[in-house]
C-alpha cells in the first residue's frame, strides 16, 4: 500500500461522507481523498462501498480498523488506492502542517474562551478592504472551525495566491493545543480572554491559560487585552520563557500597563499608543464583548500595518454584526428558507449547501447567491467550481447576483437567472416560482442579502420558538456516548418531536443515522413519511382505522395485547392473500418490501408500569400465536421503567428488569430468534447504564432536560421561546390589573403587556407573579392573571421598550425551573407550546 503522503495535499478532501453528494462531478470525485476516521459516533470505515459506488477512488484508513472482512470487502474495489495508517486524523493532521510549511505569509492564530469566531469574522471584514482591490487575500475558517479535525482542514484551504490567513483554534482538553499550534503555527496570535468553558478538562484556569499559550510558542507577535492579569502574568512568565523573542502588544481600558491605553466615553474609543500617539474613532457595537472584539481587531491591524484614521473608520462602519446562524424560517409561498446572508466563500457554501441536502423538507432546491468574494482563485476556476457544487446539490434552480458571478453564467444550468444587482433581483424576480421550495439564500455582505429574506420570510408575529440543532446534535451525541456504539439507539419524536418540530428533528436524527424513531399515533408516522423520513418508525398506539396506513407507509406498531395482535395478524394476512405490501395504497410511495415480507412488529411487555403491554403470564399465548402467523415478525421487545428518574425507586426498576429479562427469554426460546430488547428511556440511560441491552430509548433528554437532574450541566439547552413587548404603560398604586382584577398593584408600576397567553402554551398558573420572564437581563414577574393570548409584567426595573424582544424560556430561564414554579414536569411545559406559535430552526455553521 501507498505512502506517498506529500501527494495528498493537492487534493480535496472529505471526512465526511455526508458531504458526499451525488452527482458531483466525476472527475473531482476521482481526484478527491476520503479520510477514515473512526470517531465515538461513526466509524468513517463503514461508508467506503457507498463512497466508492459515489466515484471516490483514494481512501486512507486505520489499521485497526481493518478487520479480516473489511479486507476482504476492499479487495472488491480493485481500482481504488487504499493508503493505511494509524490515524487518519492523524495523517490529516501531519499533511496540513506540511502544507503549512509551505506557505510564508502572515497567519494569524486566535485563541481564548469567547469571541475566537467573531474576532476572526471582524478581522477578515476589515482587512480585505476594496471588493475589487482587496487589501488582502484570506484564507480562513469556515465558520468555527477550530477543533483537531477543522483546523486541518481550514488550513488546508490555503493556496499561492493567499496575502493572509486567519485560523482559530479551541480546545477542550490539555495536549490538544501542540497538534493545532504545528498545524497553524502562527505568526501573531491573538488570545481573545479567559473564561469558564471547558474548565472541566483542566485542573486549573491557570493550566488552561498555559495550554492556550502554546499556540503562541513560534509566534513573532502576541496580542492579548492586560485587564485579564492571569494571561498577562502567564504569558510574561510561561511563554516567554520558551520564546524568548516574542513581542507583546497588549491593551488595557483601565490603565494598567499596555501598548494601547484605551478610554471609551459613549460610542468614541480614544486609543493612545505608548508612543504617545492616539486616535479616536466612532465604534459600530459597545456592549461589552464586543469593544474586546473590536479593540482586538484594532491593534490586530495596526501591528500589520500603519492605516490613516479615515480608512478605519469607514471599515468600522462597515462592520456587521455576525451572523454564524444557518437560520431555517418559514417562507411565503410555503417555501422553507436557509438564512445565510452575510458570508459567501466557497468553503461556507459547501456548509450550506450540505445543509439545505440535509434539511430540505420540499423536493424542489433553489439557490440564491451573490458573487463569491474572496476566494484568492482565478475567477474562471472558482466559479466551474461553484456551478459544480451547485449541479452536485440537486438545484432545480439557481439565481446568481452581482455582476461577476453574471458573468459566468455559462458554468451553470441553463434555466438559472442572473441578476447584477439586489435591488434588480427585488424588482424583476417571479417570486412565485418559490412555491413549495427549500431556498437557500446566501451572499456575501455587501449585497445586502437581508433585504431578500426580509422579502421572502414569512413574517413571525410575536411568539416564536427558536430550536437550536446544534444543541439537539450535541445532547445526541452525549447520549451516544453514555451507551455506546454496541447499543441502538431510538429516538422519541412524539408529540411534535416533544413540542420541537417533527420534520425538522427527525430530519437531524436521520442525518446522524439514527437507528429507530418512535411516535405515538399513526398520523405523525405518515407526517415523517411525507417529509422524506425513511428511517425504521414505530408507532405505539396503532388504532386498527389506520392499519392500512401503517401498511401503506411502511410504518412498524407497537403491539400490546392479544386483541391487537390478533387484529393486526389478520389484517396483514389479508394483505397478503390480496398481494399488497408496504406502499401499495400510497402511489408515490415506492419501497423495496416485498407484498410477502413478514412485517415488523414490536412487543411491549407490561413489567410494572401497568399502562400497555402483556403481562408475563400471556406470553406463551403470544409466543403460540407468532408460531402459526409467519407474516410478522417480532422486531423487538421492550418494556418501560415507572421511576427511572429517581433513586427512591431504584429496587422496583432492578424488579422490572428482572422481569423484563425473564420474559424475553421465554420469548426468544419459543419464537426460535432474538428480537432486539429495550428497556431505558432518557434517565434510565444515565442511571442503570448496566440495563441498557440492545437499544435504548431517548426522550426528553435529547431536548435538553435531563430528567433525573443528575449531568444537566452536560446538555445543551434546544428551545428558546420568546416574544415581544406590545404596550407599557405606567399605572398607579391601588390599581388592578388583567381579568377579575386579580393584579393589584402595591406600587406605582410600568406594566408591560406581552404577545403571549395561555392559547401559545404559557400556562395560566404562571400568573399572579408566580412565573417570571427575562427581559434585557432582568427578571420580571407576571401580573394578575394570564389571558388567553396576552400576560401582563412588571417592568418597573428593568431597561425595556415597546417592541423588544421577552425570553420566556431558554438558555437564561432553563425551562426545569418554569416547571418547578408550576408545579409540573418539564415535559409538559415543552410539549405544551402550542402550535400557533412558530419553530425557528437554526445552526451555527459547523
Ligand atoms: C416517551 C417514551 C420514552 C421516552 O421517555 P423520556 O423520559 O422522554 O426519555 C421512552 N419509552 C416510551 C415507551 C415512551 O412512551
């Protein structure tokens, strides 16, 4: 086998075979390298046969991972390379600091806890300076990617033609920073601050500060802001004592010893050098985090290079907020939009496009895209480039803005539409050929994108639900990880995925190959069908009036008792005898099952919980039964746990196991096969791990609540609802306020009324100050009782006018302690937001 590293360089790589589409074309995947990674939550080995079929013909794979079969397997493809390593990461890793060696340009390396994205996004927009004659060409992370496996691979972005780069990098752990600092190896580093991220993989702040440090251990320059005096004292005492050369240009607001001595009064920053020279300048943001941003950008670029006073104001104004969300919203037309609006490099566009594959719930793709900026490619190549990506992706249709990327037309399909402007797209473009569309909508800033969503959205009144799929993956994988790769996982995704959005999360989950999904009732099965779902789906409450659609769809039920058993046995002989098979009622529905495949079904065992399922003394009835109808069968078996949740139950959950256990055995002896056995939900997962068998079954945990309240700090939270201040007023003592004059007022007080009752899920025992919401950071109580789709609050200290934005719960109001005010579990607040209330579905790019 091969070993020639070095020649992998000059290809594209994947890691991913997600990011795999299609039919992209054939002779870049010929050209391109997959690496196999073997992760904690994929084994990149696994996917060699389809990335073959695909056209892919070099992989580098571990020699661990290659057992006697797998050779056997990849001797099948006779005409692929296969270069074996240790590590692929590792490979990925060594080839990118190689590729590094070879460029000698300024690269700049940003670390710290908070901000890494948002200084390197600021950066790159104030540095390239003219569209047409940039200041400098960067090459820089997509997004944020700053991990062991996106550094590599951001870096490996860098070609001749690059004046800058700018990478970041994050860590979790100690020893991860010496892998990213040979990779990136930096000539001036920037080291955002320090915060409490991650202090969980370190023993102390001071370790992780030093661990950081070692980004900087060959770079010329290091900027970091003096205030924070733990970096100061370690950076002067670790790092210069392995790089002795290093200059340090610091920053401070309020005077201690600095380059920069920096004074803010209103929205003007005076910056006085050390040399005694200064200027002022008007600053776009001031909140906190962002004038650190801001003023890391500032001397970040006057260490590059002097700059007149008037060149960084007009760069300043110029400055967006930034916007990392991958926003899904709902569009007119009943289109679905993907808001991307405020960046467009090719690496960027491969994200988004992965993403619109992956959440496209309409069959047909539009694409709406400004000229690429950037890219420090000849513009021929870059844009064969992006019409390939674009043809790889499936785009029915594609509409191309700016005068470049009209230009080159010819690199796309013929039925796309250029326009050179925004404003000529505004006013010419059909925009009812959206009807029924996933559209992505991306451009680089100064196209001004955001007026084309603001066109195309449907507009949001008031309350909103903001899902966060990053969250959701993550609280995913941690799930994962707890049960490992031997077990299965299903996913509950009644109730509206728990109040979530079914098409939307059973779409991620189906992305991160899940093994089963699970509803309640037919009716949200066939919805997941309709929305391109085809993972495994069970339905646990299968009424015999939807037989045939569970037939039709292809969807698998829960049987409970005899009756079912028997009435669902029938049905499907009937089927049978007639020659029908899954899909057969549901023209569009295609499907490889055969009219005589024996059908799916799954047991449910009543071991305590005393709600569906056979009790144990039924089961050789059943087992008889499954013996003389060959058409079904068992799938699996399972039973549920009554208190999972709490430890004062423990011996009556080891019981249920107990029998559990026993009446699988009976079973599996009888029916000759073992179905697949589960028993956990979300809190049993975390603790009777040693009960987890073959499958488990997640709930309530992959939305963030973490239902024995033992590892919350590990999730991640999903939901977020806000909504909107519709009138304050200030009203006097003495007088009451809402319905039966319930709110009566001790104090003269400004009253708030918000755009949210208990029509939207904000439940009427919140009233009567029992439930508060956040408002600009300040936590307000409810006044009198709540309406049906208006609450009353008491906004007398906080800073808040007409219009703005009410968190309800989230992040900041974890949702644990709404239903601990109402005296309810967090389910029922979750699955209680009703559906009036619109899902926002968003991600932040990685
Ligand atoms: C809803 C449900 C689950 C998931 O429970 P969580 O507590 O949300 O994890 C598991 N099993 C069955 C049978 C369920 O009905």
């Amino acid at each position: 086998m091969k070993t020639k590293n070095f020649q992998l360089i000059n290809h594209q790589w994947f890691t991913d075979s997600r990011q795999v589409t299609g039919a992209a074309s054939d002779a870049q995947l010929a050209d391109a390298v997959f690496f196999a990674i073997q992760g904690e939550h994929h084994d990149g080995h696994d996917f060699i046969g389809e990335l073959y079929k695909k056209g892919i013909r070099q992989f580098v794979v571990e020699r661990s991972a290659l057992t006697p079969d797998r050779r056997t397997e990849l001797m099948h493809y006779a005409d692929a390379t296969f270069i074996e390593v240790d590590s692929s990461l590792q490979t990925l890793q060594t080839l990118a600091a190689e590729q590094r060696r070879t460029v000698h340009i300024p690269i700049i390396g940003i670390t710290g806890s908070n901000g890494k994205t948002i200084v390197k996004e600021w950066l790159a927009q104030l540095l390239e300076g003219g569209q047409v004659f940039p200041d400098f060409i960067i090459a820089k992370s997509p997004k944020s990617y700053n991990s062991q496996l996106g550094v590599p691979l951001s870096v490996h972005q860098l070609n001749e033609s690059h004046t800058l780069g700018i990478f970041e990098a994050g860590i979790s752990k100690v020893h991860e920073m010496q892998e990213l600092e040979t990779i990136i190896r930096p000539t001036i580093g920037i080291f955002t601050n320090i915060g409490t991220a991650h202090d969980e993989g370190f023993r102390t702040r001071k370790q992780k500060i030093a661990e950081k440090l070692r980004l900087f251990i060959h770079a010329d320059t290091l900027i970091y802001c003096a205030d924070y005096t733990d970096i100061d004292e370690e950076a002067r005492l670790l790092l210069k004592a392995v790089n002795p050369n290093i200059q340090f240009v610091t920053w401070s607001l309020k005077g201690r010893q600095a380059t920069y001595q920096g004074v803010i009064q209103d929205d003007k920053l005076t910056l006085t050098n050390s040399d005694g020279s200064s200027i002022e300048l008007k600053l776009p943001f001031f909140d906190r985090a962002s004038v650190e941003n801001l003023l890391h950008c500032l001397v970040t670029m006057l260490t590059l290079q002097p700059w007149p006073k008037e060149t960084l104001q007009s760069r300043l104004n110029r400055l967006r907020p930034v916007s990392m969300r991958l926003e899904q919203k709902e569009g007119i037309n009943n289109s679905v939009l993907i808001d991307d609006s405020y960046n467009n490099d090719v690496a960027g566009l491969q994200l988004a496009l992965s993403f619109l594959n992956q959440q496209s719930t309409r069959s047909r793709r539009v694409v709406i895209l400004s000229d690429v900026l950037q890219s420090g490619q000849p513009e021929n190549d870059l844009y064969e480039q992006v019409g390939d990506l674009i043809r790889a992706n499936d785009v029915g249709q594609f509409v191309g803005i700016g005068p470049i990327v009209s230009q080159n037309a010819h690199f796309f399909a013929d039925n796309s539409l250029f326009y050179t402007t925004t404003d000529a797209f505004l006013a010419q473009f059909p925009f009812n050929e959206l009807r029924d569309s996933t559209v992505l909508v991306k451009g680089a800033r100064p196209f001004s994108f955001e007026r084309i969503v603001a066109r195309l959205e449907r507009k949001v009144h008031g309350t909103v639900l903001e899902i966060n799929l990053d969250a959701l993956t993550h609280n995913l994988n941690y799930y994962r990880e707890k049960v490992g790769s031997d077990t299965k996982l299903m996913v509950m995704v009644k109730a509206f995925a728990y109040g979530s959005g079914s098409a939307e999360v059973a779409q991620l989950l189906q992305f991160h190959r899940v093994d089963y999904l699970a509803v309640a009732y037919a009716d949200e099965g066939i919805s997941l069908r309709q929305n391109g779902i085809d993972l495994p789906v069970m339905v646990m409450n299968p009424a015999p009036e939807t037989f045939d659609a569970l037939l039709a769809y292809n969807l698998e039920p829960e049987i409970y008792s005899m009756r079912i058993l028997r009435e669902w046995g029938e049905f499907v002989q009937e089927a049978w005898s007639k020659g029908q098979g899954a899909g057969s009622l549901e023209p569009g529905l295609s499907s490889d099952i055969l009219p005589r495949a024996p059908r799916p079904i799954h047991l449910k065992i009543d071991t305590g919980m005393h709600r569906l399922g056979f009790l144990e003394t039924e089961l050789s009835e059943v087992a008889s039964y499954l013996k003389n109808h060959p058409n079904l069968h068992v799938a699996t078996v399972f039973s549920h746990l009554a208190g999972s949740d709490d430890a004062q139950f423990n011996a009556f959950s080891k019981q249920q196991y107990e029998t559990f256990l026993r009446s699988t055995a009976v079973l599996e002896a009888a029916l000759g096969y073992r179905p697949t056995r589960h028993l956990l939900n979300s809190a049993g997962i975390v603790r009777f791990p040693e009960y987890k068998l073959d499958m488990v079954r997640l709930g309530i945990g992959l939305y963030g609540v973490e239902a024995s309240g033992i590892n919350q700090s590990a999730l991640q939270t999903v939901g977020t609802l806000r909504t909107v201040v519709s009138q304050i007023k200030t009203v006097r003592a003495g007088e009451s306020i809402g319905y039966s004059r319930r709110g009566v007022l001790d104090h003269e007080a400004r009253i708030a009324t918000l755009a949210i009752g208990y029509a939207d899920g904000y439940d009427r025992r919140l009233g009567n100050s029992i439930g508060h919401v956040w408002v600009n950071g300040t936590r307000c109580p409810t006044v009198g009782n709540i309406c049906m789709d208006m609450t009353m609050i008491d906004v007398t200290s906080a800073m808040v006018s007409e219009g703005d934005e009410v968190l309800i719960f989230g992040p900041e109001l974890p949702i644990t302690e709404l239903a601990k005010q109402m005296q309810t579990i967090p389910y029922e607040i979750l699955t209680g937001v009703s559906d009036r209330v619109k899902r926002v579905f968003f991600k932040e790019g990685n």
